[in-house]
C-alpha cells in the first residue's frame, strides 16, 4: 500500500494512517436519497415509526396500537405501565359511542353494536353523549334536541332556529376564533349530572354577508357566510340552560343586545353552577360569572383586565369538594398558574418567573399536587414538570436537553414522552412521577441511518434592532463548497404565541432533497411568537405586523451577512400569517427580500374577522393610523422583487378577496408577479390540488434560487 508522503515524517505507520481515515472514508461512502425515497415514499430506513401509544386505559395501563403479522390489522393491547406486560384489550378502545350516519344519528354499544336513534329527512350535527350515557344531544335545523336511547324518545328543546338564529351550533366568528374548530361548531354542554344543557343562543341578523362564489355549473352560485369583519356588528348572544327532558330554557342574566363576547362554559362537578367567561368588545376585560341553572342570576367570580388584551381560559379546573379552582393567567407579562378559593379570592401563585407555562396535564389533589409541561429550562423545549399546592416547591420530571411531548396518565403516577432534539431523532419513554425511567419504549432512529447523509438543523439566535435575542433554525447544504453562495428559503407562520422554532427532531425527506440540491432552509420566530411570554406578544398591539416584519428583516440581514448566503435570493414563504408575513416582506421588506410564496395570506386586517382581529389591532375606527401602518396595500409601492400569490377560491376564513385587492394594487402599479388560484378550494387544500400546488413550489425554487431546470422526474 502506498504511503501518504505528508504525513510520512511524523512517524505514523502506514496501518495506523488507515484507522485514522476510516471515519472520513466511513463518511464519503454515505448516500444521498434517490428522488423516489425523497418524493415517492420509497423506503430508506432512515428513520422508523415509534409505538403506537393511543391514551392511557387506567392510571397503571396504557393502549398500544400493534399489527398483527398474520392478517396485517391494527389490534389494541393493554399493557401494564410498571412490568411490560400485554394482554389484547377486548373492549372497544372509545367505549360506546355515537356518530352520524345517513344523516341520521347512530349509538354503538360497547360489544359494538349498532342502534339507528334518529330517522329524519334533515341532517343531524354533533351527537354528544351525556355522561351518564342514557342520552344523545345534537342539533338539527339550527335547533337543539336529544334522543333517550333506551326508548329513542326525541325530545326538542328550541324551536326557532333558521337561517340566522342557531341553538347550538356555532356562529362562524365563535366556531373560528372564541370556541374553537375542534368544536365543528358544537355549542352546547351536558352537565356533570347529565339533568341539564347548557347551550349559546346566537342570532346573526346583524351581521354582514360574505358572498363565497363558486364557479361550479353552467351558473355558478354564491355561497352566503355571516361574517364580521374588523369593526363589524358580531352575532347577539345569549347562554341558557334546559332540562335533559324538555321545558322552559333558563337565560342567564346578561343583555344579549351588549357588544360582549362569551367565552367556553364551565359546569362545577356538582352541577349546581355553570361558569361563564365574559370578555368586552376591546377584549382587554374578562370576567368569570357563577350562573345558576335555576333562575339565571349571576354573581362575579374572576376580573382580569390587560392593557393590551387577554386570552380566553381554555379550562378551569375545579379542586374536589368545591375547594377552589386553577388558572393559568398571562397578567404578569408571563402564563403561570393561580391557586383560587370559590369565592375568588387567591389562594396561592404557584408559579413565577420569565419563563411560560404551557398546560395543566392532571391535578393529583390527594398528594396536593400539578402536573404542568413549560417552556422554563429554554424557550425553544418543553418540559414536565410537578408543583406542590401547599409549598410550591417544583420539580423537573423529564430530564436533558430535549424537547418534550407528553401523555399523562390519570392521577400523575406515570407519562410517556416523546423526546428529542434538533440532533437527535424522537425517543420515548416511560417514567414515573419521580422521574424516574422505568422503560424505554421506542427509538425512531432507522437501521440505515448511518449509511446516510443526513442534514441536521442547528439552533441559532439572531438580535433585533432593537436588541431582543430571538431563535431560528438552519439547515444547511449538503456537500458545501468553499466559496460557494447558496439560496436561502426562509418557512415562516408569524403569527401572536404561534411560534415554529423548537429544539425537536423535524426529519422529512423533502427537506433532505432540499439540502443536497443546495438550499439553506431556515425558519425563523419574531417577538411575538412566544419565546418572551405575553411580553413579547404585547409589543404588537395596535400595529400587529410592523415588529413581526422588522424581526424577519433583522434574521435575513444576519443571513445575507454570511459568507456562504446568496443575498440575491433570500426568499420567504408562508400560509395564512405567515402568507400575510411573506406579503410584506416583499414590499415592506423588499430592500432585504428578493422571492415569496404567499399561501392565502390576510393583505389588510380591515379585511379579516372582527374577533382576532380587533384583539391585536382594535376596531378600525379606533386606530386607523395603525391599520393603515400594517396594510400590505401602503408598501405595494415599495415591491421589486417577485412574489407568488396563491389563493383557494372559497376560501371562507381568509377571503380570496384579500389577494385579489393586492393584485388590483400592483397591476394599477405595473408591477410584475406571479398568481395562482385553486378553484373551489377553501383555507388550505389537499388531493391533487395539494400535489399541483407542491409541484409548483419545487419549479419555483429550481426556476428562481437553484437556477437549475426543472427535473422531469417531478412530471412523471
């Protein structure tokens, strides 16, 4: 074998030279993945899928989804927390349940069984089971109704319902913004002790209709949506409460008339109070009101008010023997948790500090006990975490530097974590509420991943102009060369506490594909995305966009200074915000950025709904200086890049109206851009319009960063 003569004077053998280089070697012989592996999800092994751990069965069992090898179907196995051991779980793994079919309302017995409760020509919505099991709520026509299923007896509980009053069923602001899409715009609530409903009364005469239209047909047709937008007159509410078998609903004691908002109710456990979250039209004033099922009175139990606005509580959990309930509050500029008696009256702040708790996960009231995940060690992970309710002392229970997803099991006894971080693919575990590991469960990381290239993203910080730390991610090219400049595609959301940078394991084969044809691919987070608590957030009120933007200028500045950044082709993308996000950044910020993808982006908040909206920005007539300071259509003139714009033709959330604005703005400009439309589609698409718009954005960057041809291997 030949000697290597430069390094031959120190003295090396040549067998010793060998072992040294293996690892370069090692390292050079590693592959790439194939176009097929990257797009047409041809095995590598690079990574594999973790256990398949359902929920938890009992405080000492949790549900594994295993394949059965013999006939390939999923089978639900019961296995015990602190020995491994499984047996196949013979019970359903919902318990009874309920679901539309035929538009009529089915009941399936624990053994699985079938019973049709319902037979109607008009469609029923959300059957909901009481918690006593014995009745199904849903609503048909706008009205609220139930069925007894042991009888099949309907009982109907209003009987005004039409096109624009709705018990029990959603207006769109509350579905969208106040109650949420996991609702599907269910708005109503079966009590703990299963003898009464609460549910939202809304009418929406007042307000204005959107027309959606369609182009299906020889015609065509408008699809009418009561949407309010900023500034707009909101639905009239009222929240009542009727009897499980029928009679006179009881309104609670509020002026449906008010400009207010309600936000999710609360039963206590005895069932004897429903809780009532009350916010004013500025959303900076929150009330919680005791309502009483029987005669509607109300008594105040919670103020809060901020200078800019507040969040709704997403729960309340109630201590046993009516003993208090918990809040998690952002009033001090950071979310933490707040011990209260009945009455109101503080208790206990169990938590404090500059960090943010992110959710309550089980309350252990025998061992006085909260089980809390935050982000306290680093604003980029999230943690597990136990507080005592009569010291306050807390205990980190997962361990290193990893970012964590939790499943708690009942009582807190044990969790199984998903963990990881942005070098080390997703592991999981079970531990006890000590901390202690009592069994490893799985590790995605594939047989073949070392016989791989694989690009790892790094963690960075950037500072703003106003000196703030914030995180990004990179993931940087494979195979650099020295000297080379390379593209930078820079993926944003943006929107207030929605941040996407995290110390976690994010392997796709797509992005992969991206690092070895030559992209940088970033994402980035501004001040309001959560890493600074409601701090942070509070910064873009009245002017939501403006810090967003410059925090996204200050990020690619820091990028564009690099040695290996090619400063002609900074492009940006997004959907939604970030859509919005990526519309200014190529006019707003148009001296730092070159390229865009603007995915059915908001292009004026006059535009977007009166919730969300006004809660950052308030109404137009009350700051029109700052409505116009974040318009995309003020900066249209500034645009000199070049700028796709993609919108869904009905789209009922962000209308297609907001692009086609912006688009009449930069023709009346004679500017140059790039528009794509996706007919019938609403805020997001899938199927084959999902893979044209995939395959758009790939000819995008080859075309505009990469300079390469398009491969023909996408077009086949």
């Amino acid at each position: 074998m030949r000697s290597i003569p430069w390094l031959k004077p120190t003295g090396i053998s040549s067998a010793a030279l060998l072992l040294m280089m293996i690892p370069r070697l090692q390292a050079q012989q590693k592959q790439d993945l194939t176009f097929d592996q990257a797009f047409n999800n041809q095995p590598a092994d690079i990574s594999k899928p973790l256990p398949a751990i359902r929920e938890w069965a009992d405080a000492d069992h949790y549900l594994e989804m295993r394949t059965d090898a013999a006939n390939g179907k999923n089978q639900a196995w019961k296995v015990d927390a602190r020995t491994g051991a499984a047996v196949i779980y013979t019970a359903p793994v919902d318990g009874p349940s309920v679901e539309v079919k035929e538009k009529d309302v089915f009941y399936r017995t624990a053994e699985g069984n079938s019973i049709r409760l319902t037979n109607d020509a008009a469609e029923e919505k959300n059957p909901t089971l009481s918690p006593d099991g014995k009745y199904v709520a849903f609503t048909r026509g706008n009205d609220l109704y139930s069925v007894e299923i042991a009888t099949k007896k309907e009982i109907r509980y209003t009987q005004d319902g039409s096109d624009v009053i709705y018990n029990g069923w959603s207006s769109w602001v509350y579905f969208e913004e106040i109650l949420g899409r996991a609702t599907r715009y269910r708005a109503f609530w079966w009590s703990p002790d299963s003898r009464k409903i609460a549910y939202m009364h809304f009418n929406d005469t007042k307000v204005p209709v959107f027309p959606i239209y369609s182009e299906k047909g020889q015609h065509g047709y408008l699809e009418n949506t009561r949407y309010p937008k900023a500034g707009d007159p909101n639905p009239s509410v009222k929240v009542g409460v009727v009897p499980v078998t029928g009679g006179n609903t009881v309104w609670a004691d509020f002026n449906e008339n008010d400009d207010q908002y309600f936000g999710t109710p609360f039963w206590t456990a005895d069932s004897r109070q429903l809780w009532m979250q009350w916010m004013n039209r500025g959303q900076d004033n929150l009330k919680i009101f005791s309502i009483s099922p029987e005669n509607g009175t109300k008594k105040e139990i919670y103020h809060e008010q901020q200078a800019t606005w507040i969040d709704w509580f997403r729960a309340v959990p109630f201590l046993r023997n009516n003993e208090g309930f918990l809040l998690q509050s952002d009033k001090t500029g950071w979310s933490h948790l707040y011990l209260y008696n009945m009455d109101g009256s503080l208790k206990k702040q169990l938590t404090s500090g500059n960090w943010t708790v992110k959710e309550v996960l089980e309350m252990d009231e025998k061992n006085q006990l909260i089980y809390f995940t935050a982000r306290k060690e680093a604003s980029s992970r999230f943690d597990l975490y136990k507080v005592s309710m009569k010291s306050g002392a807390i205990t980190r229970l997962t361990n290193g530097n990893y970012n964590n997803i939790i499943k708690m099991a009942p009582g807190g006894k044990y969790f199984i974590t998903t963990y990881s971080n942005l070098q080390t693919p997703s592991r999981m575990a079970l531990i006890d509420n000590n901390g202690k590991v009592v069994r490893e469960l799985g590790d995605s990381k594939g047989q073949q991943f070392d016989q791989y290239n694989v690009a790892k993203a790094e963690l960075k910080t950037y500072k703003t102009r106003d000196g703030l730390e914030l995180p990004m991610t990179i993931i940087m090219p494979l195979h650099m060369e020295a000297g080379k400049k390379y593209p930078i595609l820079i993926s944003v959301y943006g929107g207030p506490n929605s941040g996407t940078v995290y110390d976690t394991w994010k392997f796709t084969p797509v992005q992969q594909w991206w690092a070895q044809e030559g992209v940088i691919q970033v994402a980035i987070d501004n001040r309001s995305s959560g890493h600074l608590g409601k701090k942070g957030m509070n910064y873009i009120h009245r002017q939501m966009g403006k810090y967003e933007i410059e925090d996204y200028m200050d990020a690619a500045s820091w990028l564009r200074s690099q040695p290996w950044a090619d400063s002609n082709k900074i492009s940006i993308t997004g959907g939604s915000f970030g859509g919005y996000m990526t519309c200014m950044a190529l006019t707003y910020g148009a001296s730092v950025f070159n390229y865009g993808i603007a995915n059915f982006a908001v292009t004026d908040w006059q535009l977007y709904d009166s919730h969300y909206t006004e809660r950052y920005m308030d109404t137009p007539a009350e700051n029109p200086e700052g409505y116009k300071a974040t318009s995309v259509m003020t900066y249209a003139d500034q645009y000199k890049g070049l700028i796709r714009i993609v919108h869904g033709t009905m789209d009922d959330n962000v209308h297609l109206q907001n692009s086609i604005q912006l688009i009449d703005k930069l023709e009346n400009l004679n500017k140059h851009f790039e528009f794509m439309l996706y007919p019938g589609e609403r805020h997001g698409w899938g199927g084959s319009k999902n893979v044209h718009s995939s395959g758009e954005i790939y000819r995008f960057i080859y075309n505009h960063l990469l300079d390469k041809p398009y491969p023909t291997a996408f077009t086949k």
